[in-house]
C-alpha cells in the first residue's frame, strides 16, 4: 500500500485569511482546482481551513456578497479533514470516502500544509482501477438524511 506522501500533489496552491474570495475563484479557474487551502502565513503554512467551489456558491452567490469585499476566513470551512504524508493511502481513502471529500489536504508538523490528495491523483498514480472506482463511488454517494 501506497503512503500519502507518495501520491500527494506537492506545494498545493493556497490562499491566505485575508485574501478576497475573487482571489480564491481566480485561483480555482487558472489552476483549474476545487478547493483552495487557506494557510496561516507563508512563512508558516498552517493549514487553517479551505475554500471549496461549493463554499462560493452557497456563501457568495447564493447570499448575494460581494467576491472582491469579502475574505477567505468569511467563508472558509475551519475544521478540515486532513492526512499525513505516513499514512498509509487506504486511510486517507476512507476519509475521503466517509465525509464525501473529492480531496484531502495532506499536513505534516503543525499542522503545516505540505500536499493535497485529489481522487485524480489515485487515479493516475495508483494503478489499482478497482479502488479507483469504489472510491469515486463512495465518495458521490448521497449520505443518509
């Protein structure tokens, strides 16, 4: 079995709290990415939460704010489910799995941001297409009302 670290993304782009959400959505179309991380500082690069296309949608456009006024920290979701580089894939699959998440950030010592794990990246760089399957799968499944 695979580690994180080997199949990660290295150097995710990211954003900081400060940083307007028309930043972000700049970001998501020119790096054609979903989610962007949100880090404390360059310097330190703690993750703190994460700003999905889904978190625009709903924050932004469906209340009608302002992209270029409103910060990241407004609309980030603050608890992120996340990985390590150690742990074994299948770990991070399943939580992938269990909270509907298409990516994972992957974050060493203090919570430092070092990668993310999209289902892509276990497509192209796991050579297991059965698991590939299960995990898209499981992941756009509707979770129980």
């Amino acid at each position: 079995m695979k580690k994180c670290n080997e199949v990660m993304t290295k150097r995710p782009v990211c954003c900081l709290p400060n940083d307007m959400v028309a930043k972000v959505a700049q970001l998501m179309k020119s790096k054609d990415i979903g989610p962007v991380p949100i880090i404390e500082s360059e310097q330190t690069k703690k993750l703190v939460g994460i700003v999905t296309d889904r978190d625009l949608a709903l924050k932004i456009v469906a209340e009608g704010r302002d992209a270029k006024s409103t910060k990241a920290e407004e609309v980030m979701t603050r608890k992120v489910v996340t990985c390590r580089p150690e742990d074994d894939l299948q770990k991070a699959l399943d939580a992938m799995s269990e909270h509907q998440l298409r990516r994972i950030p992957v974050v060493g010592d203090d919570n430092k941001l070092i990668g993310i794990i999209a289902q892509a990246d276990v497509a192209t760089r796991v050579n297991q297409p059965q698991k590939t399957a299960d995990m898209v799968k499981a992941i756009s499944q509707s979770s129980p009302k």
